[in-house]
C-alpha cells in the first residue's frame, strides 16, 4: 500500500504543469477575432488576425512581453480592403494555482496599430453598380488609400491551459480604447492627414499556444 501511495504521489507530481517562475522565457502563437466599435460606419467591422508573442517572467508572478501581429480583411459590404499591422508590448500579473494545470493571469497592452485600407468611392457610392459609376464616365478614377495609425491601451484577462510542464493552450480577451490616431489619405491624387482620437472601443478574443522554452536552473 505504501509502494502505491509514492507512486500515485509521484504521478501527481508530474502531472502538475503550469507553475511558471523567474527566468522562464515563453514563446507562442495566437489567432483571434478583433471587433471595433465606433460612431461611423467605417469604425464598425470586425475580422481575424494572427500574431507571434515572446514573452520574459521578470518574477514568479510578472512578465513583460512583444507581440506582432498581422490580418487582412474586407469591410464596408466586402467594398474595402484592410491590412493590418501591429506590435503590442505587454505586462501581465499571473496568479499561480495550487494544481499547476491553470495559470490565470490579468494585464495590459498598449499597442500600436497601422492600417492600410484601399477601396473606391464609386463602387460605394453606387453599391458597385458600374451603370451609375460617375467617376468612371469621365474617365477618371475614384480610388482612394488610406493610412490609419493609432495607438490603443488595453486590460487583458486570460487563462493558460497545461498540456504538459512546457506546453500550454492560451484563452485571452482584450479590450481597448484609442488614445491617439493619425489618418492619411490619398484621394484622386489630393494627399491630406489628420491627427484625432476616436471613441471607438476595440475588442479582441484570442486563442493559442505557448511554449517555454527555458526554465530557471535548466
């Protein structure tokens, strides 16, 4: 019965993943859906994007961490294309539990985001009716770019899920506000720009891996 005792304590030793400490050093890949709400129609739209992430525990309990990010997507009625880039930098409080298997954790970002969208303003204004295409009648071109760069502060909560002592599956949802933004456009061939906030509020879930990859003393 003894012999039985250390060997199931002995299995729940190995079992209790999780417990991340001073030193550790994680890298991961994420993919998530980003949701932005605003005032204008063109601030309301939401796609799916995917990122890298490298991330230092400075404690047992605190990391700080990059993590660049890109998507592409359509919106205005699938009329506009958008590429998105991104770094986020990153600080997050882990609270370590008993089992090792869950690691919950609390944080915030800020991250800075460049947007390049392309559409024309013919196909929206007529709905992509060529038949009304104004522009197009006189032989000139309606399409517009524009370079959308904001900068947006964030909460994160999130759970980490242990498969193994290194391997580990990562929930999170982020939700920020911009605090600072620059647009520059390009329309038939008139450069402008202008510097804002918006109100907007962006919302992120995202689901991934981590991996760590050093451990303190190994």
């Amino acid at each position: 019965m003894r012999k039985i005792t250390i060997i199931m304590a002995s299995l729940i030793g190995l079992t209790s993943y999780g417990q991340v400490q001073k030193g550790d050093i994680s890298i991961g890949a994420n993919f998530g859906l980003i949701k932005h709400t605003g005032e204008a129609d063109i601030l309301n739209y939401s796609y799916s994007n995917a990122s890298m992430a490298f991330q230092y525990y400075v404690s047992d309990n605190v990391s700080i961490g990059i993590s660049p990010g890109f998507s592409s997507a359509k919106v205005l009625n699938n009329q506009a294309s958008v590429k998105d880039n991104a770094i986020n930098l990153f600080i997050d409080y882990s609270f370590l539990s008993k089992n090792g298997k869950t690691l919950p954790y609390a944080g915030a970002a800020v991250t800075f985001y460049n947007t390049k969208s392309k559409f024309d303003l013919g196909d929206l204004l007529t709905d992509g009716n060529d038949d009304f295409d104004i522009f197009g009648f006189f032989g000139g071109s309606s399409e517009i770019e524009t370079n959308y760069k904001r900068t947006i502060i964030s909460a994160i909560f999130g759970m980490k899920f242990f498969i193994t002592e290194r391997l580990n599956v990562d929930n999170k949802l982020t939700i920020g506000t911009t605090i600072d933004e620059k647009i520059e456009l390009d329309i038939l061939g008139i450069s402008a720009s202008d510097d804002g906030k918006s109100d907007g509020i962006l919302t992120q879930f995202t689901l991934g891996f981590g991996y760590i990859i050093g451990r303190k003393g190994t």
